[in-house]
C-alpha cells in the first residue's frame, strides 16, 4: 500500500529526526503539514522537544533553516489561539443553558479539549460540535437563536429555508449550522452521529446514555459531558469513514492514532471497542480506522485486535479498492509536484460518502439538484 | 554584497523567465521567501518589469509561500483568458482575472498569504518607511508606521516618502517583531490607483513605473518599483518610533492632532491584521507600544507639505 508523504509521516511520528533536514526539504514538508492541517501540531511537538531538552547533544541541536523558525511559531500561535477560542465558545454556550437540565454532549475538538485528550494540542478547530436528545432539538435551537446565534444561511444574506434547510432537517442528524452573530463561531447542533437515512445508523439514545461527564476541573467544564472512550473514537472514525469523504481527512486520523496510543492503555480497551463497534454496528468503519491507523501512522495497535477486527474487513475487491484510493485522498501533495492519482481518488471516494449516506433514488434526486444549481452557478450545502 | 547575478534583473530575465515555467522562481521579500510558477507570458513579462531588483533565494533558504499563477483552462489561456492564482488551499479564496490583469491575480495571491499564514509578525494594515543612519552615525534605523483607511492615502504618502530620502518597508502591511518592537521591511511594489498615478508620475517620471492597467475593480492600477536600495537592504530591521494616521484633504494647510492612551490603543488594534491570532503577545506589544511611542493624526493638503510634517515628527520623537 502506497503511505504517506515520508517527511510528512516523520514530523507526526517522530519530528525530532526533522532536525537536520535542508531548507528545501523543510519547506516541501511544511507545505504537506500545513495542507494537511497538522503544521500547528508539528510545532508543538518541536517546541515541547526543546523545552523537555534544554542542553543539545547531536540529535537534539536547534533547527538551522532561517526563516523556519518564523514559520513554526507562526503555526503554534495558530494552534493556541484555536484551542483557546474553543474554549471560550464552550464557556460561551454553557451560559445560554446555565439554568437548564439538559445533558449537552461534546462532540469532536471540544470533546477532545474538555477530555484532555492528546491530540488537542495545535488543533485547528473551526467549528464546536454539540449533541443532545432528539426531543431537545427545538428548544435548544430556539435557545441559542433567542441568545444571539443565527442561521448561517442568513449571515450569508441568503434566505433561511429551501431545499438545504429542509434537506437538513428532514434527512441529516444535525440542525443546519448555526453562527454567533458577534463572533462569527459556527456550532453544529447533532441529535445522532450518523444520517438517519444511511445505509449504517447509530442508536443515538445508547450514546447518550453512555456518555460520561467532564471531570476535569482543569478545563471548568463541570456540567458537559462527553461520549465514552469507545464512543468517541468510534464517532471520529464514522465522520472520516463512513460519513466523511475521507479527502482532506488527514487530522482525523492523526486524532485517532493519538486516541488509539491515549485510550488503548485502559483495561479492557479493546474487548469493549469491538464489542461496541458491534452493537452500534460501526464494525467496518472501525476496521478502515484500524487498519489505515496502523500502517499510514504506525498507530499502536495490537495485532490480536487486528485480527478480531478482520471480521468487519469488507470483500477482497472493496478492500483493495480502498487500499488504493484512501493513503492517495488522505495525502496531501506538493503545489509544484503534479498528482493526479489523487485528485480522482478524492472524487472517487466523495462519491463513495454519499451512497453511503443515503438511498439510491434519494441520492440520485440530491445530486441532481446540487448539480442544477451548481450549472445555475447557485452554491449548495 | 548582492551580486547582479543573484537579483532579479534584465540580465538574467531568460533564466527568470524559465524557472517561473518550471514553478522554481524563489525571491526574497524582507524576511520572506516566496516561491512562484507561471507558464502565462504576459505574466511573465509583467513581474520580470515589477519585479526588477528583487534578491533571488539560494536553496539554503526556507521557503514560505507557494503560488501558482496559470490560466483556468487550456481554452481560457487563449480565448478570452482568465487566470487565477493558486496556492493549493482545499477552498480557495481566489478568484480568476483577466489575462491582462494576470499580475494582479500574483499580488493577491502573496499579499493574502502574507497576510493570513504571518503570524510570527503582529501585521498592520500600514504603509512603513524608514530613516537609516548616515555615515558615521550611530544608532539604528527609525521606522515610522502609518495605518488608515483604506483611500486615505498611506500609499501616496509611502511612495512619496521612498523617494525622498527614505527605506521603503511596504505600502501595504507593516511586520512587528513583538519581542522587540522592530519592524521587518516587507517591500512589495506600491499599487496605486487612478488620481493618485498622475500626482506620482508627475514627481518621479514614468520610468520607475509598471504600464498602467485598466478597468480593475479599483480602477486603473500603476505599479510603483521599489526603490533598489530598499530591496537590497530588506532584511534589516528597524526600530518603530512613529505612528501616523494620514489624511489626505484637499486644500488643507496641515494639521495635527495627537491620540494618547486608550485611543491610541484602540486605533492601532483597528490597524492590525492578525491581532487576535497573535493573541496575548500582541496584547502586550500594542501597550507598550502606545506607552513608547506618539501617535498622531495628520492632515495634508500636499505631497511636500506631508512629507515635511513626517520629518518634523520624527524629528521630534528622537
């Protein structure tokens, strides 16, 4: 199977060896971290190896490449000014439900941030995620819209309603998105992980009732919850798998790699994962995330749990298809160096997202509207 | 010392001209490098004339942007051409301009990367110029930094101020170290619009300037070259001493007015590009910044009497 960029793979597994690269090759390598997502990350990571090693012998001496420097502190501001937007986003909605008895669960960074999970460090998150019962959606939409979030259709000027607003709420497990008129903070309000309408569903209710409340009084968070261990890895790995278009997903699976190394050292870990895989019936995105973890990142995996995980393993013919088009749309590539490989692996798989997110006939009806409206030059959802 | 074979030149424009068709065109722009690729002639054309004089970059030197500037189809690079400006975002903020406008398409591209991936620098939307000592003298360069609305005339006044006597640093984003309070010299051509190019050409004749290009969505654009001795000097920092908001009101015979504390405070976050990116750095460096340094309104009723104002304040600030 094709991996990752060499250099790109190497600054997320082991970025102290980056040490004594050329400028040139640092600037190819900056440019594939910074497409995909994880340049704030990898500059984290160096900056953590400086301070844990102050005195330098040979593997350790400081980056030589002028004008790095600039870059990588660049990128690390980035990553903190995310984190502590989120956290303020968080702090933010927590005050519209202050009086509430609601049970708001934390969905991906956020869940991540309040958790305390490793991957939180240098990650660009542009939006927060939210879910709640089914039953609560109205009230908590009306809630926010009444304490200053609005439709982003109508931040855009365009009118709310129509076929995306529809197309949302009658088919999708989340509200259409809404903004914070003054911070311009989009949240997505979720009542289930995956489309109702796909060809695998998740029983929401039994998330819910499994998530676990933030203990962390670091973060202050007293009150959120977030899913369970299993819950959320596997959530993060339907939104890149099964959900997802898996193109441009690349800080998914360095989130997973980093859950995987966070979570697997828990008793019992991996019995329950693929236990719970099972009655969510998520088996075959979780055999995708183990399998692309494990040889495009090195993830520690164990290899009893790759065998039980073979069960879920799709036909030889998809399971090669996949092997030859996921490392290509996960890979970002250099601006001067030509691939089209994966430019048609990403259309590819984008095809893919929606047959899995919806029956034939709905979606042959949905891409012929999308596409109506793309020649009428309007832009969908 | 910079050899005429490392900037970028008439001498060397068929090397020049073949690594812009390989995408292997590296230039320096202060502390910046960029790296360019263009197949399209005209373009070409366009930034070996715009961009005469600039330090090319040896492979020793990292590179932090990257910008492809090609025509969006085969058919519309001879059919009515458009071109856009790539710099492989997943959704891209570019739009496609007019073949001839192609160069513009360039300048966006680097002004908005520059702009939004900087954030080693606390960036404000500002012309800067600087005063280096003379010989003999001692002492580090001054910088005056000077922020406004956009047609308030800052380029005007900036490309004034690079012609007489000063270092240009940019007419379009000022770079501050926050840890010291220097600011990086980021040199670009000075764009100036429609009145604004008679007033120039008239002071500094036409030969400093790029053709003129028409019916732009601001009107007719001239570029202005950078000063030679700027661009060989762009990587010298120099300290901030001056902070001006210009006004250019015809008639006037020159005013001033100075903003202390708070509002300085508040007037120079309006100016800035990536504050809240910087975050509490950024903070600390506006306040000690309005601690040290004055800050000043100014109204001008010409390019002389601004330009002699400039000097009196900075005169003044020593």
């Amino acid at each position: 199977m094709k991996g990752l960029p060499e250099d790109l793979k190497t600054l997320l597994i082991s970025p102290q060896s980056a040490r004594d690269w050329s400028a040139e090759r640092w600037s190819r390598a900056a440019y594939l971290a910074q497409s995909g997502a994880v340049l704030s990350r990898v500059a984290v990571d160096l900056a953590t190896l400086d301070q844990d090693a102050p005195d330098q012998d040979a593997d350790q001496a400081p980056l030589e490449v002028p004008g790095l420097d600039g870059c990588l502190l660049s990128a690390m501001r980035n990553g903190v000014r995310s984190q502590t937007r989120l956290s303020w986003e968080m702090d933010r909605i927590k005050r519209v439900f202050w009086d509430r008895d609601l049970k708001i669960v934390l969905l991906k960074g956020a869940a991540y941030l309040a958790a305390g999970i490793p991957c939180t460090r240098g990650r660009l998150s542009s939006d927060i995620d939210i879910m709640v019962a089914k039953d609560e959606l109205a009230s908590v939409e009306a809630a926010l819209l009444d304490a200053g979030w609005v439709s982003a259709k109508e931040m855009q000027g365009e009118e709310s309603g129509g076929y995306d607003d529809d197309y949302y709420r009658r088919w999708m497990h989340e509200l259409p998105p809404l903004v914070n008129s003054e911070r311009k903070t989009v949240i997505d309000v979720h009542h289930t992980i995956l489309p109702p309408t796909g060809r695998v569903t998740a029983d929401a209710a039994e998330l819910l009732d499994q998530a676990v409340p933030v203990e962390s009084e670091a973060h202050g968070r007293r009150g959120y919850f977030v899913l369970c261990d299993t819950d959320m890895f596997l959530h993060s790995v339907v939104h890149l798998f099964q959900d997802g278009e898996i193109r441009g997903g690349l800080r998914d699976l360095v989130d997973q790699t980093d859950m995987i190394a966070h979570f697997g050292a828990r008793p019992d870990f991996w019995e329950r994962l693929i236990a719970r895989a099972e009655v969510l019936g998520l088996g075959r995105p979780l055999y995708y995330s183990l399998r692309y973890t494990s040889v495009l990142l090195d993830a520690p995996v164990p290899a009893s749990v790759l065998d039980a995980a073979r069960r879920f393993a799709p036909p030889l013919a998809v399971r090669m298809m996949m092997d030859l088009l996921v490392p290509r749309a996960l890979s970002p590539s250099y601006l001067f160096e030509s691939d089209r490989g994966a430019g048609l692996a990403g259309e590819l798989l984008y095809i893919r997202s929606h047959w899995l997110r919806m029956p034939p006939l709905m979606l042959t009806r949905h891409l012929a509207i999308k596409a109506w409206r793309r020649i009428g030059g309007e832009k969908t959802a | 010392m910079i050899t005429p074979d490392r900037i970028i030149s008439p001498e060397n424009g068929a090397q020049v001209t073949r690594d812009l068709n390989r995408g292997r065109l590296k230039f320096k722009v202060g502390p910046l490098v960029a790296r360019i690729g263009t197949s399209y002639p005209l373009l070409q054309r366009d930034f070996l004339d715009i961009y005469r004089g600039y330090p090319l970059a040896g492979p020793e030197e990292f590179v932090h942007f990257n910008l492809k500037v090609d025509p969006v189809s085969l058919l519309r690079r001879w059919v009515r051409p458009k071109i856009i400006a790539d710099g492989g975002f997943i959704a891209s903020p570019f739009v496609p301009l007019r073949g001839d406008l192609a160069i513009l398409a360039l300048e966006m591209g680097l002004n908005w990367q520059v702009g939004t991936r900087s954030d080693q620098f606390l960036i404000f939307h500002s012309g800067v110029v600087a005063r280096d000592p003379g010989p003999g003298e001692e002492g580090p360069s001054r910088a005056v930094l000077m922020a406004g609305e956009s047609g308030a005339g800052k380029s005007t006044l900036t490309a004034g101020l690079a012609y007489s006597g000063w270092r240009l640093f940019s007419d379009e984003f000022g770079l501050l170290d926050t840890s010291d309070l220097h600011l990086y010299p980021y040199p670009r051509p000075i764009s100036l619009k429609n009145e604004s190019i008679e007033v120039m050409t008239k002071r500094l004749g036409e030969e400093v300037f790029s053709r003129p290009f028409l019916n732009t969505l601001k009107g007719t654009i001239r570029y202005l070259r950078a000063p030679a001795e700027s661009l060989i000097n762009g990587h010298k920092p120099a300290r901030l001493d001056l902070i001006i908001f210009p006004q250019y009101v015809a008639g006037s015979t020159g005013g001033i007015s100075e903003f202390t504390g708070a509002e300085a405070f508040a007037m120079l976050r309006g100016a800035s590009v990536n504050c809240d990116r910087v975050g509490r750095s950024a903070f600390d460096a506006l306040s000690e910044l309005t601690g040290r340094c004055k800050v000043y309104g100014l109204q001008y009723g010409s390019m002389d009497m601004a330009i002699g104002m400039v000097e009196a304040l900075m005169e003044d600030a020593a």
